[in-house]
C-alpha cells in the first residue's frame, strides 16, 4: 500500500518527461513530418509480404528538345532522359537538362538591361523493386551562374487490395545556394523540405482514380536577388522609385490534387485533374486540366489539352507601394500577384517503322506545342503609357515546344 | 495545413502496421479485366521527359508548387 503512491509518483514524472519531450519535438514540425514518413515507410518495408509482384517501367531512352518563348524570354535546349535495368528488379536512372536563357522580360527591362545565362541540370536515381513494392531514390543537381540547387529525393510505393489500389509517399530535401552576378560578396541560401503521400486506386475496368497531396516548407533566403518593388516618390521627376523586394524567410504550402483517367469505348483515353494549393503567404490557387489522347491507326496518337490556371496574390504583394518601406515584406514578383492563365495544346506522336528502329527495339518520335496565354490582374506594365500606376496591366502569350525521340529497348 | 499530413500519413502508417495491406480483399475489377487500364494510351507517364518539361515551365511562372506528379525540387533559378 505504502508503494503505491511512489509508483504513482514515477508514472507521473514519465508522463511529464515524454510530455516535455513531446512539446520539444512537435516546436519543430519539419522533424516530426520527417519522422512519421520514416514511419510510414518502415511500416510499408514491414507490410510487403504479397505475391504477385509489382512492375518496374519500361526501359527507354528519350531525347528532347524544347523550346518557351514569350514575354521576352527565349529559353531553349535539349534533354536527355534514361531508364536501364540494372536487375530484374533494379532500375537506375539519369537524366540531363539544359536552359538557355535569353531574357528581356518586363520586369528586366524596367530596372536593368536584357541578359543570356545557362542552366545546367542533371539528376541519377535507382528504383528498387520488392513483391509489391517500389522503393526509390533520386539526386539533382542544378547550376547557373547565379544559383546553385541540389536535392534528395526517396519514394515508396506499394500495389495492395488485390492490386486495385496504390499507395506511395516520398520525402525530399534540397538546398540551394543564391548569389547574385556583379556582386562577389553576395551569398545567400535556402532549404526545401517537401513531404508528399498518394493513393491511386482502379475504380472500374475503365476508370481510375487517384488523390496526391504534398506539402513544402521553404526557409532562408526566398527572394530573387535581382528584383525590386517600385513606390510613389514624389520627389524625383519620373514620380517613382525603387527598392529591392524583401520577403520573408518562410514559406510552407500545401497542395491538393485529384486526378482520373477514363477509357473510352471507342479506344481513346480521357484525362482530368484538379488541383488545389494554398501558402503561408496567403496564396490560392486552382488549375483544372482536361487531356485527350487518341490513337490514329497502329501508328498514330494525337493529344489535346486544356488547362485552366489562376491563383491571388500574396498578401505583401503590391504593384506599386504608397512610399519606401511601406511594409515588412515588399514584393512586386508578377507571379505573386493576383493572375490566370490558359494553355491549349497539343500533340502527336509516331510509331517509327522497324526499319527506322534500332534493331529490334521499338521507337517513336513525338512533337508537342503548347499555347499559354498570361493575364495579370494587378500587374501593371511600368513601360506603358498612363501614367504611374494607370499603365494598362499586363498580359502576354508563350508557345512551348517538345520535340522528342524516344525508344525502348 | 501541417495536421492533414500527419492524419494522413499516420493513417497510411495505421493501415500497413495493422496489416490491411495483406488482407485477401476481392478485388472487383479482376485481373484479367483490365486491359483497357493496361493500354499504354491510358498512361498518364506516357511521356515522363514531356511531363517533366511541363512542371518545370509552370513551376517558373506560376506560385503553386507540390502534388504535380513529378517529384519537383524547385526551379533551381533565380
């Protein structure tokens, strides 16, 4: 009897300890995101003890080159993307990606003068494949002269239910290094952590669905180097002037998207996906797509797409401030401001002939343009005429190309 | 925003720790039923160097990141 409130006692003083503990971890989100995901995936790593084995993609090789061109920017360049089994059951990956950049954009031409620069990019990953699950691993590096990125990325997914539904969930982290051309002694930097989960499921012999979400937290330095916000200055003759964007050193998001795809009778495939984001820095967003694929022939497929875009503002965004230093965090990043878009595209791809091909591979070549038309709602032209702040607002158009080859072997 | 994913991750961690993974559950769409699902032009990753073009271009002029299909990793520009 005596025991028993010393045994309480020590029950209680636990409790206190993990509860200390507990509020010490969950100050730091990102590490308690970090370890459910390690969790989750344990717990998948666990659970795989199925027959009927899941299936690696397709060993191919594509090679693309693409082409934006709109408001003022000409980027362009080719990429290079391979799949080869290691294994039966290993897959690696490496991928290559090049932008050069011509820029003369709206926001260039308003404080500074038209630039070229490139961009390198390059990413290796293997996938792993175990009864019914896909493990995943992939390494980036991307380097301009002025921004240096790398990130880690690892997926797990798994067929269950009789293999009418998959589950997946992956973590990345990426660190990036800011420096700003002309001025040696700027450097900045910032982390991304990303966590992500998603269930594809077959509804019926001709409908799938599926559910993704992912959530980022950015943090350190997230402005671009180079802009500024324009305010009212009375005092000089242009009646405007400038300072440099200041944004704060956080951002977390959160994105929603729902997807299905439908067979249709006549052997033609029907896409859909909504998707919904939002942001610590009061950004909404919502962009809902439609694709068509149809198969022309044994040779021929031909893709349309329609994809509306719109999101609002960030809530320190501005187009023009009242005064200097009008607020903590100034930006005038159009793509922070209250806009939409509309993209029309389209495509075809062709089933080379064998004796095209090399060997006995099968390969095909695809050409794909995409029309996307931009309107800014509270981004205003400053090289317009009207006046400080009744210049007319912004809009412009980009056509995007992808011509690629591509063969499996 | 964060409390959705840790409710959804732990119920995923919940399903495979307790095992419903491997329940027998009949699936109504039986194997050998879905071929129309198995066609290549119902692939949404048909074309995966497109796709990735895709995100890159919308990740560099639109505020909306996360959940496009691929894995991301950020614009990688100023």
């Amino acid at each position: 009897m005596v025991g028993k409130p010393r045994v309480v006692l020590k029950v209680l003083k636990v409790v206190v300890v993990v509860v200390t503990k507990l509020k010490n971890i969950l100050r730091k989100k990102i590490a308690v995101l970090f370890a459910l995901k390690l969790v989750a995936t344990f717990s998948l790593l666990l659970s795989t003890g199925l027959s009927q084995a899941a299936v690696l993609g397709e060993e191919r090789l594509d090679v693309l080159y693409h082409s934006y061109e709109g408001g003022g920017m000409k980027i362009d360049g080719p990429a290079i993307l391979l799949r080869k089994k290691a294994t039966e059951s290993v897959v690696v990956t490496a991928y290559y990606y090049l932008d050069s950049i011509s820029s003369a954009s709206v926001d260039v031409l308003s404080t500074a003068s038209a630039y070229t620069e490139e961009r390198n990019e390059g990413q290796v990953g293997i996938e792993y494949l175990h009864d019914k699950t896909i493990m995943s691993l992939n390494l980036r590096q991307s380097d301009e002269d002025d921004y240096f990125a790398q990130s880690i990325s690892l997926n797990v997914s798994q067929d269950m239910f009789g293999d009418l539904t998959n589950l997946s969930m992956g973590f990345s982290y990426g660190d990036n290094e800011i420096r700003r051309n002309g001025d040696e002694n700027f450097v900045e930097e910032s982390e991304q952590y990303r966590i992500r989960a998603g269930i594809n499921q077959i509804l019926t012999r001709n409908l799938t669905a599926s559910l993704s979400i992912e959530a980022v937290a950015d943090e350190g330095y997230l402005n671009n180097p180079y802009r500024t916000v324009r305010y009212i200055d009375n005092s000089i003759p242009s009646g405007v002037g400038y300072q440099s964007e200041i944004y704060p050193a956080t951002r977390n998001s959160f994105a929603t998207k729902l997807s299905a795809s439908y067979y249709l009778p006549y052997r033609a495939a029907l896409f859909f996906h909504f998707r919904y984001f939002s942001d610590s820095w009061e950004i909404k967003s919502n962009d809902v797509e439609l694709g068509y694929r149809h198969p022309i022939g044994d040779t021929f497929e031909l893709e349309l797409k329609l994809r509306y875009y719109q999101q609002s503002e960030a809530k320190f965004y501005s187009d023009l401030f009242p005064y200097k230093n009008a607020q903590n965090y100034l930006a005038r990043d159009k793509e922070l401001s209250d806009f939409n878009n509309l993209t029309i595209g389209i495509g075809a791809t062709y089933s080379l002939p064998n004796s095209l091909s090399f060997g006995s591979s099968r390969s095909e070549v695809s050409l794909q343009w995409d029309y996307i038309d931009f309107n800014y709602n509270n981004f205003r032209d400053p090289m317009a005429e009207g006046g400080v702040g009744n210049e007319s607002l912004y809009g412009f158009s980009a056509n995007v190309i992808r011509a690629f080859y591509s063969v499996y072997f | 925003m964060n409390k959705y994913i840790v409710k959804g991750t732990l119920l995923l961690a919940l399903i495979n720790l307790t095992g419903c993974a491997s329940l027998s559950i009949e699936p109504w769409v039986k194997p050998y039923e879905r071929q129309n699902l198995a066609d290549p032009i119902m692939s949404a990753s048909r074309h995966p160097i497109a796709n990735m073009h895709v995100a890159h271009v919308l990740d560099g002029r639109e505020a909306a990141r996360g959940a496009e299909g691929t894995e991301g990793g950020g614009c990688g520009c100023n």
